[in-house]
C-alpha cells in the first residue's frame, strides 16, 4: 500500500515538518520505495515534484526538504508499487486540466479488475490510481461541462468514489486548488492545529517543532496522513466510508458512505 499526505490551511504555510516525517516512510522506516511526489498549489499554479525513487534516498526530496514553499493546498504521496512498473509515469499525484485549473490527485489502495470506459482524459500510465482519476474527471465534466462550486460537484464525486471502493481499497485526496477533497476507505487520519499551539514531535524522524513560534493566532492548518505523523498530538481517524471536503483548513461539509 502507498501513504497519502495532505494539507489545507487558511494561510500560505509549509509543509517541511510532515514531510520530513513522510519521506522516512520511503524506504526508512516504511516499505514505500517505488516513487514519491507532493504538489503545492500557489493561486491557480501548482509545482509539482516528482521522483521514482525511493524518497529517503532521493536529491529532489532532499530539495523540497531544505525549500519551504509556502501554499494552503498540498497534496503528496509515496509509493509501494501494486499496479504498474516503476517510473516516472506511474508517480502520483497526477494532474489535470479541468474548467481552467489544475486538478490533482493521490490514491492509496489498489482496485481489482478495474477498466473504466474510455473517455474525454486517459491515463498516461498502467496504474489504477490513474485510471481511477481520469474516470473521475471524465464523470465530472460529464455532468457539468461549465464550471460549479465543490458543493455542487460533490455528489460525483462521492459516487464515484462509492464504487471504486467496491472494487478494492480506495483512499484518495483530489484539490482544484481552492478545496481538498479527501475519501477513506480503509485508513486515514487528520488533525487541526489551532491556537493555542503547542509543540509536535515526528514518530519517523528525531525532529520537534513548536508551532507557536511559527504561526500567528488566527492560523488554521490541517494535515491529513495515512497514519499519524506525530507521537505527542491527538489524530482523528477517519472512518471507512467517510469524506470530507476542506477549505481553508476548515470542514465545509462531510459524510459517510
């Protein structure tokens, strides 16, 4: 299985801390050697790193470690491959262009016998995280051809995520940019840190940070994982079935299929 990270937040912060914590987890103290990548989304930009290599062995993870870029959507992934060989291609996230913008998604799982109708996006890759994205984007812009507020689109995606999950194990997080959409089928974990902040300590690296000294009173952050990043702060776990769709570091709306 591969692991997910995710980020909102109400202001533009980095990511440095957890994923120096999830890059252990690509080859250190995880099994996840097969390829690893992390999206920052700056407006209606994104920079995209990407790497198949292991990421505890990787320069460009070395650099995005040393570089803290500063955004309030990040999506990132490490991989252990199930479907597909290892290369650049088959990296998450993947991205798309969708109503002007740049959709990016990540997927932990893996769905058996899946094989989607063929369709407006196509995979670049054999992956079945791919081929899942691209029947995503092309059920979306299916039903709304013009753009319509995550609100309005959820019951899509919800959907559409609800038979993918039949098919296997579908975790997944996807963004726009403006929100981040993220599904549990079998595993996932959150946190909010709020003021008052305090310090967080990485179970996979010897690293502390006290976010008091880095933030101001009114930031919201929120960090999503395959498993809990700290050892010292309280995670909420999702449940199977359970979606929620953040903005600015808040929950907009959530549910459970």
């Amino acid at each position: 299985m591969c692991e997910l990270l995710g980020m909102s937040a109400n202001v533009p912060t980095d990511i440095v801390f957890s994923f120096t914590g999830l890059m252990q987890r690509g080859g250190g103290t995880g099994p996840h050697r097969d390829g690893w990548g992390i999206g920052f989304y700056e407006g209606r930009g994104l920079r995209l790193f990407q790497d198949p290599a292991a990421s505890i062995e990787s320069e460009v993870a070395r650099l995005v470690q040393r570089y803290p870029i500063k955004s309030e959507t990040v999506i990132g992934h490490i991989r252990q491959a199930n479907v597909g060989k290892v290369c650049l291609s088959n990296t998450h996230p993947f991205v798309r262009e969708l109503w002007g913008r740049n959709w990016c998604f990540a997927h932990n799982g893996q769905l058996a016998d899946f094989q989607p109708p063929r369709g407006f996006y196509a995979p670049v890759g054999d992956t079945d995280s791919e081929a899942a994205f691209c029947d995503l984007l092309n059920r979306v812009r299916g039903a709304f051809p013009e753009p319509v507020m995550a609100e309005i689109l959820l019951p899509v995606l919800i959907q559409a995520c609800f038979e993918y999950r039949r098919k296997g194990v579908f975790n997944c997080l996807l963004s726009d940019g403006d929100w981040l959409f993220s599904f549990c089928s079998s595993k996932l974990a959150h946190i909010t840190r709020r003021a008052p902040f305090g310090p967080a300590s990485l179970k996979d690296a010897d690293l502390t940070v006290d976010f008091q000294a880095e933030t101001t009173p009114n930031d919201v952050v929120t960090v999503i994982a395959t498993e809990p990043l700290t050892d010292n702060e309280t995670w909420n776990l999702f449940r199977p079935g359970e979606w929620i769709l953040w903005r600015r570091g808040e929950i907009v709306t959530q549910g459970r299929t």
